[in-house]
C-alpha cells in the first residue's frame, strides 16, 4: 500500500507528457491542415477553371484518396516491421505538404492532379505510423478524448487554411498566389514536428499496459468494422465535387466556396471532442448517431441553394468530425500495440478504396443525374448502421469487452 502514491504520481507523470505529446502532435496537424486543406478548400474551382469535368474531378479525388489510403497497408505494415515511426511520419509529411505550393506552377489540370495525388500519398506515407504513436499516447487519457483532441486541432488549421485562401482571392483573384503562401504554414509544421521528433523519440513507452493480442490475426470485429466503415467512405462526397457543383451551379462565389468549407471544419473540429469524449462514455452508439445524421448532407448540398448548402457543410462536417476521431479510437481498441501501424493500414486502406470507387461513382452520376448521386450517398451510408450495429454486439475490444 505503501508503494501506491508514487506509482499514482508516476501514472498520472505519465499521462501528463503524453497530453503534452498529443498536443505537439495536434499543433503539426494544425499548421499541415492549414497548407493542405487551405489547397482542397479550391482545388474543385480550380480544376474547373483549368478545364477539367466533373467526371474528371470526381476520378481525380477518388483517385488521390485511393492511393492515400490504400497506400497506407504498406506503410503502416513496415512502420510495424522496421519500428521507424518516427522516419517514415517525417518523410510523408515532407511530401505531404511541399506538394501544395507547387501547385502555383500548374499550367494544365492534368499537371494540377498530379500535385494533388501528391499531396495524398505523401498522406498515405506518415498517417498509419503516426496514427500508431497517437494511440499509445491516448491510451492513459481516453481513447475517443485523445484522438478527439488531435483531430479538434488538426480541423482549426483545416479551418484557417481555407479563411486564408478565401481572402486571397478576395484581395488578389489568384488561385496562384494562394497556393504559394500556404508554403509558410506548411514549413510551421515542419519545424513543429522535428521539434516532437527530440522531445519524444520513444512514444511507445507511454502505453503503460499494452493490449495483449488474442491471437495471430485480427479479431472478427475488426473485419465487420472496416465493412461498415467502407460503407459510410462510398457514400461521402469529397469536398472537390461539392465545391465544383457551388461554382457549376452558381450556389456560391469563389471566394464563399472556401468559407463554406472553412464552417464544415470548424463544425467537424467540435465535433470531434464531443463525439470523442462521449466515445469514452457509452461507445458505438455516439459513431452509429453521427452516421445517421451525417448521411444527409447530399440533399442539402445538391438539391438546395446557399442557405441549404451552408447547412449541408455543417451536417457533412459533423460526419466528418465523427470519421476522423472516433473511427480511429476504436481501431486502438480493437488492435494490440505490435500491430497497430498495421491495423491502421488496413483500415485505411479498405476505407480510400471505397472513398474511390464512391467519389468516381458519385462523379459520373453527377454528370448524369443529382437525384441518383443522393440516393446512392444516403443508401450507403444508412445500410453502413446494420453493420455497426452488429459490431456493437461482437466483442470488439481485444480485452473482451462488449462494445458499449
């Protein structure tokens, strides 16, 4: 009994630094979501302007996410088997963000995409192993709250990034320029990150009491999950074809086109500490309300005029919020610590395929007809409720917990 107060100091040390690493993680988030994002808040207009469809924007989107995410199973698989965290997360935000200001010297769309695949698999490259280092650090404080907390960081920058493109424009006119100074937030996070690099090169070490494997593989779980989260990936638009039907249907100007994505971040960034603290609390049921919620965005932002797309940014920001923070928590739930780079690469992977396959689709039947293009987003993301539901039963934890 005696040894019990210094081992709750030395616990409570434990999860102080590893708030703190959170936080530095987040402030990286927070300037790389300012570069790219800033980017992605225009690259729909962009495209147009230079020429492309929407069937082109569509398969470009779909495209960047499929080898963003789908890249991620070999990443995350070698971040597992070579243990370089640390390397591999530097080298894809490196990529990552110099992509974005080269965007300024595209002269065709076809060059455009190219920058814009880039910046996605510079994504691909550092997420699942910096995804890795993120759970051993939130295991002290709170799944859902720690990644959460990140994402709630990571969506201020995804907000500022676009107020600042949008001012740009409004001043200047230029999609050049704007491209060009988002060159100094990306060199913020940079500096930041190599900065995270020596205060915590051995983030491993904040997982007190790692989750023991069950067996060799992954739970069963595991798979149901990734189903329904596919599910919900082919029925989200990605914001290039949103901001390519404002501007083709005249719903916003170019320089609202951006601040209406700036409001779908600002809502997804609180949504992610509310949805990632109730996480905490009662479980699945806070992922499976955010679904039902979120899956009518598509008739909101296809079918209205500026105020239904201004409501439409915010229930799409809300899924968003849900995606990015909860989603995550629960893949740390389910995988031990040893496979977990790996565990986040399959997700995502079984997620940016899907993300592909939807956004190319949803490209083509926007091209078609907007009535099908909704109904398929709404199916998707509705049928993806069954499947969670029977997560919600399973034994997701690798504890042998009952998923709340």
């Amino acid at each position: 009994m005696a040894n019990m107060p210094g081992s709750d100091r030395k616990s409570q040390t434990t999860v102080a630094s590893a708030l703190k690493f959170v936080i530095l993680l987040g402030v990286v988030s927070l300037f790389a979501d300012m570069t790219y994002e800033g980017a992605r808040s225009v690259t729909g207009p962009y495209l147009a302007i230079l020429g492309a469809s929407g069937t082109a924007v569509g398969v470009i989107a779909g495209l960047g996410e499929l080898l963003g995410y789908g890249l991620r199973f070999f990443t995350g698989y070698i971040s597992d088997r070579t243990g370089r965290y640390w390397t591999i997360t530097l080298l894809g935000y490196f990529v990552n963000l110099v992509a974005v200001p080269l965007l300024a010297l595209a002269g065709n769309w076809e060059i455009a995409a190219l920058f814009m695949i880039g910046e996605r698999i510079g994504k691909a490259i550092r997420t699942p192993a910096r995804d890795a280092m993120l759970s051993h650090a939130t295991q002290g404080m709170g799944r859902g709250w720690g990644f959460g907390l990140h994402e709630a960081m990571d969506q201020i920058g995804a907000m500022l990034g676009p107020l600042i493109v949008a001012l740009v424009l409004y001043l200047r006119g230029s999609y050049h320029m704007a491209f060009g100074i988002l060159l100094v937030p990306a060199l913020l996070a940079l500096s930041v990150l190599v900065t995270a690099r020596f205060l915590y090169p051995h983030p491993r070490d904040f997982e007190v009491s790692p989750v023991k494997p069950e067996g060799k593989g992954f739970p069963r779980v595991f798979w149901l999950y990734l189903a329904a989260v596919a599910l919900i990936a082919a029925g989200y638009a990605d914001f290039p074809l949103i901001a390519f039907h404002f501007k083709e249907a005249s719903v916003a100007s170019d320089s609202w086109i951006p601040i209406l994505y700036a409001i779908a971040m600002g809502v997804d960034a609180l949504a992610a500490l509310v949805f990632g603290r109730l996480f905490d609390r009662i479980g699945m049921p806070v992922l499976i309300a955010a679904v039902l919620v979120s899956a009518f965005f598509a008739p909101l932002v296809f079918l209205g005029g500026f105020v239904f797309a201004v409501l439409g940014m915010v229930v799409w920001g809300v899924g968003m919020g849900a995606q990015e923070s909860v989603m995550r928590a629960v893949v740390a739930q389910m995988v031990p610590a040893e496979k977990r780079g790996t565990g986040y690469g399959i997700f995502n992977t079984g997620y940016g395929i899907c993300w592909f396959l939807g956004s190319a689709l949803l490209g083509v039947l926007y091209d078609i007809s907007i009535p099908s293009l909704i109904a398929f987003s709404m199916a998707a993301q509705l049928a993806s409720i069954i499947l969670l539901l029977m997560v919600r039963k399973g034994r997701g934890y690798a504890q042998g917990q009952e998923l709340a």
